[in-house]
C-alpha cells in the first residue's frame, strides 16, 4: 500500500506542476484498496501533494451515496476528518481502475467546451471513451456518470478508457500509473493533431500608460478592502482584446473553474483615445456592472493595454490571470471543434452559489488575515539589509505586498527568496533601485503598479553615512551623502505622489503614507558627521513641506527618527562600520577600540541600549494605523532624544 500510495503522489505532482494539465491546483487524483480510497483533499494542491494532502474514506460507506445525500454520506465514510474530501470522490470510487486522475487540461477542454464535441468525441476515440454532456457537479454528476457506465459496459462489454465531461474536463482509470500516463499521451497526440493554427505566442511590454490608469481602477474594485491588481499583456491577450468580437468569444465561463475564480460577468474597455477616457469607460461600466450583478468584476480587459485582474490578494490575483489567459486558450482552440461553447445561465448561477465550490476556492487562494498591514502594498528603499529589510520582513509578516527596492541586487534577490519561501498569499518582488537617479526611481514606480496595480505606503529608507570633521570631509563625498540622504528623498516623493493622487480621486477615504526613516541625527547635530546629519536635518524640513502640500490628499509625510542601531551593519561591520569609522575619526575622546566607542554610545541612552529593528517597525505601524499625524519627527531613541 505505501507503494502506491508514492506512485499516487508522484503522478499527482506529475501533472500537477505542468500548467499543460491543470491551472490554479484544479483537479484530483485518487488510489484504491479493497477497502479504502485516498482521494485529493478539497484545496490542495496536486504540485506539492503529500500524504497528508489526501482524504481517506471508507468505501464501503461510499456504496450508499448511489441511494442516499451526497455531501452528508461523503463526509460520513471520511477517516480523515480534518481533511475534506474532493466533491469528486464518489466519481473516484465509481471507476473501477486502482489509480484514477481527473484533470483539466486546456487541450481536452478546448475539445470539450466546443459546440460539435459529441460528434468530434466519437470521430477521435470512439468506444474508447464516454461522453458525458453538460452535469451540475457533485451528486446529479454522479448519478449520471453511474447510469452512463452502466450502459456503456451492456454495449461495449468493457469500460471505457476515458471518461470526458463536456465544458469541465476528463477522468483517466489505470491499474498503474504508467497505464494513466500512456493513456493521456495518446489523447493529447490525438487533439494536437486536429489543432491547424498554433496559439498566438510573444509578450508584449506593459505601456508606461498604466501609471495613470491602474492605481484608479484599483480603487473602483475596491468597494471593501484594497484590492491587488495585476496585468498581464501577450499575443493572445491582445488577439482577444483587439476587437469586440473577439471579446464576445471569451465572455462568459467555459467550466465551472473559470466561474469559481474569475466571477461569470467581465468589462472590456475599448476606448483607446486617452488614460482619462478609458478611466471613465471604466468607471461608468463599473458602476453598471455593480448593480446588475451585485458585486464589482475580478476580470477588466481593455483594447491596446491588456488583462486586468483583481484579487483579494497577490495569491489570489496570480490565479484569476492564469485561469482567464487558459480560458482564452480553451476558446482558441474550441474553433476547431466547432468555436467556442459556453456554460448556461442556469448552468452558471449553480457553481456561482455552489458552497462547495466556495470552500474550495477559499482553501486555495485564503481568506482575510488579521495582520496589521494586511491589503496594502508597501514599498521599502534599502530593503536589501539592515534596519530596511527588517522593516519589510516585519511588514510582510502583517500581511503587506512588498516590493524591495536596493541597488544592491545579489542581497536584495536572497532576501525576495526568504520572503517567498514563507508561503504567504501576500507577496514580495524585488525592484533594483537606484534612488539617487530620478529615472530609476521612476522605474521603482512603474514595476510596482505593473506587480501590484497600486501601492498605500512608500517608505524612503535607503541611505548611507560617511563620518567625518571639515578637514576629512571632501566633496565628493559631501555630495555622494547629500544626493542619496536628501536628494533621493524628494525623487521617492515626487514620482510616489501622482500613484497616491490618483487614487484618493477614486476613493475619497483611502488615506496614504509617504514615511521617512530619518535619524537621531536629524533631531540633534552631530560631531564629525555633519554631512549625514545636515541631510537628515533637511529631510525633516522636506517632510513638513510635503505634508502641507499633500494633505489635502489625504497623503501623510511623516519622518521616523531611530536611535543607533548597534547590531546592524551600519554599526557592526568590521571593515566599515561606524564603530570603526568613529575610533579611526576620533568622534569618541579616549576611545581606543571599538568596544570603548559601543560603550560610550550605549551610555547615552536612557534606556540603556541601541534601537532595534521591532522598534522602528512599531513607529511605522503606528504611522500607518493613524489618520491625523503628518509633518511629524517621531523619535526612536530610548530617550536619547525627546520631544519638545
């Protein structure tokens, strides 16, 4: 049994990891014993399936669904009560091979959501397989799968080789894994060779156009909380957004996957002129769709821009996209099979209010966490290291989008990889940055709303100190230090401001944060380190200026002054950290090692040592959660330094 049941997890994973077969986890798998069948538990995943991703059921308490309630029997004959069992299970155990796999591969259901599959079924497989039309899943699907079998083995004598399920997908039976794989390579070489014209293929760059129109359709999807948006631009998008009638061929589901994450009803935008006419097409179709429907689109296409999808987080957004792009496969290939079949109204409205299909979508794509930052989307300069990726990482874990901005891109991409390992629904891309170049701060600007439709915190952390009196301090480096610590501030400010514009115009209670992390030094002057100081001096007098012009907008600029921070490596580096560069400046009389420059700085503080990262994350919390602070220096020194 432990042998099958690793070939059942090997053949899961087979198919599961290969986008050729399933999207967005979709489909099952199952293995038999005379008693018991492990069936795919509802919401996982067949890529990375264990043996804890599947349900174990009792078979013989499978037997009375033929005459009893479905989804009350179903959990009845489960062992494994926390584990619930696919809808499908039942279908598993009608079918009398050892291993069975049900998929949804874009090449069959382009066969299977075509208005002449009937007749192109028998013209391709003809006894081999078992064509069933259109079925609302779960019990009416099963009854009718058993009464066709029955039929079929009084004609045929044997059982099918496959069982295929018009707009939904196909069921393999094998006695071995190997027997399944034989059989779906035959039935692909079989479609591929009806396929005369390949699928459009080719990216194609996003405009720099969608900066004056992503972060605004954010905000009209965002009835509740904040939306993530994503877009997507290719040949196929484009095919089917070039025209309305391309677009009438993709407008309503083909299976019940599509209605379950895409919603059934989408906006296609073809206004073309300009970003301000296509937001109001948009807007105006938005406020119809919404009273027509009852609920805002998860899907908007529009003509020479692309897909659009919206998502209740990052997790969630990557899924609509995948699932709506494979749609417009299906319906590419559903041409050669007599052009597109949609699902029915009623066909529809069944899956859309379906519980089960609900629960299945929740466990795959999560629901509202709790963190503090949850829905927003936080961009962090110098995130790569240091008191900057603390702040993303404590971010992250509260639930925000990060997007890490560094010009250092081997530490800034190890940490995207920490972050992405975490599993979360949020997510984290990196962005190398420049911020002391306007045009790679433009950039930062233009990946994030292509990543993330929009953002809600931009918080301007890079910068860099270089100690020493007038007579070690030469231009250069004046400049080098002025540039990155102040100068790079009003170019995060400058391009960050039209986003967070743009989208209060479209939600007029959506506050936003534009946050320095300032300095101690920029409260007090500093001995020998005059030029960092003066940098963070004037930051503080940008942050008072661009909250009295910003307000209005409901945009906060607020500055965060840390105390030293001792553990970082702007303090701790061997080579050329501060506690070096201070005992070689001569910056603490006496000092004759770096221990002797930690003690002298740790003295000064009240509360007796340096700033920690927890520390400064709390502030930038507090920053965000409020709705009447702005133009503030907020102190983080222990006590070092206090308001007046």
């Amino acid at each position: 049994m432990q042998k099958d049941l690793r070939e059942l997890i090997e053949i899961s994973r087979f198919y599961g990891k290969n986008t050729r077969y399933i999207i967005a986890g979709g489909g099952n798998t199952s293995m038999k014993t005379r008693d018991r069948i492990w069936v795919k538990a509802s919401g996982c995943a067949l890529s990375d399936i264990g043996e804890e991703g599947f349900a174990v059921l009792d078979r013989s308490k499978l037997k009375v669904i033929s005459g009893n309630e479905y989804s009350d029997d179903l959990m009845k004959a489960c062992i494994t009560k926390d584990r619930r069992p696919s809808v499908e299970t039942a279908l598993h155990d009608l079918i009398p091979r050892k291993f069975v796999v049900h998929l949804h591969p874009t090449l069959v259901n382009g066969l299977m959501c075509g208005n002449d599959v009937e007749s192109h079924v028998e013209r391709l497989f003809g006894a081999k397989a078992l064509y069933i039309p259109y079925t609302d899943p779960g019990y009416t699907l099963f009854k009718e799968i058993e009464k066709q079998l029955m039929k079929f083995r009084e004609t045929n004598g044997k059982d099918p080789e496959i069982i295929l399920l018009q707009n939904h997908g196909i069921f393999v039976g094998g006695d071995s894994t190997a027997d399944i794989r034989s059989v779906y390579e035959k039935v692909f070489s079989t479609l591929e060779r009806e396929v005369k014209k390949a699928l459009p293929e080719g990216s194609i760059p996003v405009s720099s156009g969608i900066s004056e129109i992503l972060p605004a359709i954010r905000m009209m999807l965002s009835d509740g909380p904040i939306k993530t948006l994503r877009i997507r631009n290719n040949a196929l998008v484009e095919h089917f957004t070039g025209s309305t009638e391309r677009y009438l061929k993709i407008c309503r589901p083909f299976t019940p996957d599509i209605t379950t994450y895409c919603k059934p009803n989408y906006i296609y935008c073809k206004a073309e002129s300009s970003p301000a006419q296509i937001l109001k097409d948009i807007e105006q179709q938005c406020g119809t769709f919404k009273k027509e429907h009852g609920y805002l689109p998860r899907v908007i296409l529009v003509k020479g821009t692309g897909l659009i999808a919206a998502g209740e987080n990052a997790a969630e957004t990557d899924i609509i996209l995948d699932i709506f792009e494979d749609m417009m496969k299906i319906s590419w290939l559903s041409e050669f099979f007599g052009g597109p079949h949609f699902m029915t109204v009623e066909q529809i409205q069944t899956i859309d209010t379906w519980e089960a299909e609900n629960y299945r979508r929740k466990t795959v794509v999560g629901t509202l966490g709790r963190g503090r930052a949850e829905k927003k989307t936080i961009i962090v300069t110098g995130a790569a290291m240091g008191f900057g990726a603390g702040i993303a990482n404590g971010l992250f874990e509260e639930g925000a989008n990060i997007v890490i901005a560094d010009i250092n891109e081997e530490n800034g991409k190890e940490f995207l990889s920490v972050l992405r390992a975490s599993g979360r629904k949020n997510q984290a891309i990196f962005v190398h940055t420049d911020v002391s170049d306007p045009e790679s701060v433009k950039n930062l600007i233009f990946e994030t709303l292509k990543a993330f439709g929009g953002f809600d915190v931009f918080i301007s952390n890079a910068g860099i100190l270089r100690a020493g009196g007038l007579e070690e301090m030469d231009e250069k480096t004046f400049d080098m230090v002025t540039k990155i610590n102040y100068n790079a501030y009003f170019y995060c400010t400058r391009y960050a401001a039209p986003v967070l514009k743009l989208q209060q115009a479209f939600k007029n209670d959506h506050y936003t944060d534009i946050i320095q992390i300032n300095s101690k030094s920029g409260l007090a002057g500093s001995r020998k380190n005059f030029a960092y100081a003066g940098g963070k001096f004037g930051g503080l007098g940008l942050t008072q200026s661009f909250a009295l012009e910003l307000s209005p907008h409901r945009i906060k600029v607020n500055s965060i002054c840390p105390g030293n921070f001792f553990e970082g490596p702007l303090w701790s580096d061997p080579e050329n950290g501060l506690f070096v560069q201070y005992l070689n400046a001569g910056k603490v009389p006496g000092a004759k090692s770096i221990d002797d420059v930690r003690k002298h700085y740790e003295s000064q503080v009240p509360m007796g040592r340096g700033c920690r990262v927890e520390d400064v994350l709390k502030a930038v919390l507090y920053v965000m959660e409020q709705d009447y602070e702005t133009g503030q220096a907020i102190p983080v020194t222990g006590g070092q330094n206090m308001l007046r």
